[in-house]
C-alpha cells in the first residue's frame, strides 16, 4: 500500500504537494513507517506515536481526529482512516507505482540479486554481471534504462505480460 500524507498548515489544512510517500504492506507499516520520519521517533510504542500526533493536530492545527481500537492494529487503522477522512492522506494503488518490465529482464536482474555479488544500486557492475550470467538482453535493459532501473530498484519492478519498456 502507497499512502502519500500530507503536511498541514498552521491552520489545519493539508499542504497539497508537501509530505512524505509512506510504504506498507498493512495498515500498521504504513503508521510505523509515519513514526519512523517524525521529527519525534523516540515515542515509545505505535499508540504512543498516534496519541502524541492526535494531541499535537489539536493543539497546534486545531484540528480533532477521532481515534478508536483496543489493539494496535485497530488504532493504527482508525488513525490512517481519520488522516484519510480529512484529507491528510490518500491511499493508491502502489502497483501502478512498480516499473514493468519484460519477464527476461526480470530474470536477469533477479539472478544479478540472488548472487548477492554487488549492490543492486550499482547499475553498471549489475548490467555487467547481468551479462557474465547468461542475460544479455537484461544486460542491455539496464544499460538503456538507466532511469526505469533505478526507479524499480526503490519502487520495485513488476513482469508485465505486454513486455514493458524495452
């Protein structure tokens, strides 16, 4: 799940543009993901982290959020709804966010991964041993698309059946 939130002005109001993309595959990563780029990590546990940022909306933006859950998961998913609810976050689809690529690139980036032989952020040495591995035709991918590369690197890549960008 890919859940952009949004900061807020003085007044309460969400600042469209500004904020942080959070990353999950549940609803309580994507809060301990919101906790871990605060600027106040050191809250002990996630329900301290949610009622610390629900006293400070109230106090500094004015702005109330009703919180319920009698667990950590039900909090967590009540605070992302309320964010939701009032805008200071969205939810997307994180799969448009993958980069397509075709399935032979895949396999050779991803026998590059399993050798654990560099980091994946070296795009050079990586198409190089794409190739030393048997997938030039990864090897060439990587070397023409510098910049899809790097982007699945962090945002991952998905095999799509209609071939990609090749």
């Amino acid at each position: 799940m890919r859940v952009p939130i949004r900061n807020t002005a003085l007044n309460g109001q969400p600042l469209e543009g500004d904020g942080e993309i959070l990353i999950g595959e549940t609803v309580t990563e994507v809060v301990q993901a919101m906790k871990g780029v605060t600027l106040f990590p050191d809250q002990r546990d996630l329900e301290d982290y949610i009622d610390m940022v629900l006293r400070n909306a109230k106090m500094l933006s004015v702005v109330e959020l009703t919180v319920r859950g009698d667990t950590p998961e039900k909090k967590a998913a009540s605070f992302l709804d309320a964010l939701i609810k009032h805008g200071h976050a969205e939810v997307q689809d994180d799969k448009s966010a993958r980069i397509p690529i075709p399935a032979i690139v895949w396999r050779g980036i991803d026998a590059v991964r399993l050798s654990g032989l560099t980091n994946m952020l070296d795009r050079p040495v990586v198409a190089r041993l794409a190739g030393e591995l048997g997938y030039p035709d990864a090897a060439r991918w990587i070397e023409e698309h510098p910049k899809e590369y790097a982007e699945g690197v962090f945002r991952g890549f998905i095999v799509d059946p209609q071939g990609g960008k090749s």
